[in-house]
C-alpha cells in the first residue's frame, strides 16, 4: 500500500520535525517552568537537551532537502546532488520555506545562547509555522495552514516539554513544577483535539477514506497512539502527580514512556506527510 512511499525523505522529515519540536518544547519549558525553582544544574542540562534538539532539527531539515534532491534527479554524484538542493532551496515554494525554517532555527539557538530565551521561544515557533507551510495542509487555504500551525505548537509545548519536564523534576519546585505544566499541557491536549479532527476531515475528504489508503491506514495508527498519550497524560495527571514530591521516580519513568510513544505518533504523522491526502487524488 505504500511502495511509493520515500522512506528516506519520510525519515529525515521525522528527524527535523522531532528536533524542531524538543527545540520549541525546551524553550518553552525554560521560560515557563524554569523560572519556579530550577536548580543552576537542571538550567545547564536544559540547554544541552536545546542544543541538541537543534541540531537534529538541522541535520534533519538539510538532509530532508538532500534526499529531495536526490530523489529528483537521476545522477547520483554529490556535486550533482548538491546543485539540484540548491536550485530546490532557490527556486521552489518548498525551497524557500524550509530555507526560513533552518534560518529561524539557526537564530533561535544563537539567542539561546546568549540567554535570550523568549526571542528564542518566538523563533523556535515561527520555524514551526514555516514547517507548516510545506505540509499538504497549506496547500488546501489559509484556514488549514493555521490549523496545522497551532496543530504542531500545540504538540511542542506539550510532547516536546516531555523531556524538560522530566529533567525538571528534581529538587523542592517540582510539585510547582509539574502543576504547571499540566496546565499548559491541557490546553495543548485541547488544541490538539480540535485541529487535528479538521485537518483529517479536510485531507481525508470523507470517512471511507481512513480503511481505503494508505494515508487513512497511517492516521488511524496516529489516533490510536494518540488515544494511548491521553490515556497515559491522565494517568499520570490523577495518580502520580498527587504522589509528589514522595515518589518522582514513578512520574520521571511514565514520562519516558509517554516521550517514547509520542516519537512514534511523530514518525507517523511524518510518514502522512510523505503520502499523498486522498483528497487530492479525487478527480
């Protein structure tokens, strides 16, 4: 059902969206969390997790463009290669875009760096947006390039915050600490809930189409992982938040869990990425 299907495009897209996504949900965690009682120790390994993330971003983001090219182009010679990415990078709507995303990247870590975490946080976001723009999602209007913009914060801030999240709770402020990001992870989990069913419904184009393509085999494979996160984020909100400060162990473990599961609703919805929307077949 797949063999047409660029394994290799698909899987370096999931590379930078992962990074760009742990990037964006590390500053968020910096500037939100942090701020409650972050010891000097915990505050050093978030940037090393920063610095990190954006170099998976990159790498990916460059190597996504790469495997473009390649795929375009019979010739298999490097300099053959690399001459077909910069005329995709120069003359394609795809080029442009993904050329803002690496440079807001770029600019974000360098502001990270010199401690300006919100600029950073601003940057990491607006990268997401570009990102958002060579989804199939931009190409049906306005409307659904906004859906997907706040689809893929949304999952920053609550999937990509997993990681700082557990580096965080250590110490007297992870009570407060973890109190918070519930919060912010709730409004994420609602944000997710609503974009997500408009962007399936508008590239789906209709419910026969989740058990007649590929496309539809995929997502229903990410909503049933999506299903499982809740389930897990619920658990971990009812049973094992109330059993802070006492027993952190139990939280940093199902949070690892909960990371793990949310990497692979990632490669997912990269491979949906990578596959044409029946939508756009119809006619």
């Amino acid at each position: 059902m797949m063999a047409g299907l660029d394994w290799a495009a698909a899987v370096w897209r999931f590379v930078h969206v992962a990074g760009m996504l742990s990037l964006f949900g590390t500053l968020f965690a910096r500037c939100w969390l942090a701020p409650l009682g972050a010891t000097p120790e915990q505050r050093r390994a978030l940037r090393r997790l920063g610095r990190a993330s954006l170099l998976l971003a990159l790498l990916g983001g460059v190597g996504w463009l790469v495997q473009g090219a390649y795929s375009d182009i019979e010739a298999t010679s490097a300099r053959a290669v690399l001459a077909t990415a910069a005329g995709l990078m120069m003359q394609t709507r795809f080029g442009h875009r993904l050329a803002l995303c690496l440079l807001a990247l770029l600019a974000s870590g360098l502001l990270a760096e010199c401690r300006r975490w919100r600029p950073a946080s601003w940057l990491s976001a607006l990268a997401i947006g570009l990102h958002a723009g060579v989804q199939h999602a931009s190409e049906i209007g306005a409307w659904a390039w906004l859906a997907q913009c706040l689809h893929l914060l949304a999952a920053g801030a609550w999937l990509g915050g997993l990681a700082p999240l557990a580096l965080l709770l250590r110490g007297p402020a992870m009570v407060a600490i973890a109190r918070r990001f519930s919060t912010l992870a709730m409004l994420a989990v609602a944000t997710l809930a609503i974009t997500a069913p408009l962007l399936a419904g508008a590239l789906l184009g209709g419910l026969s189409a989740l058990f007649r393509s590929a496309y539809g085999a995929v997502a229903l494979g990410k909503m049933a992982l999506f299903a499982v996160l809740l389930l897990l984020a619920a658990r971990n909100r009812f049973l094992l938040m109330p059993r802070l400060p006492d027993a952190p162990m139990a939280l940093r473990r199902a949070i690892r869990l909960e990371t793990l599961i949310g990497l692979l609703v990632v490669l997912l919805a990269s491979l949906l990425a990578s596959l044409p929307p029946p939508v756009f077949l119809r006619g």
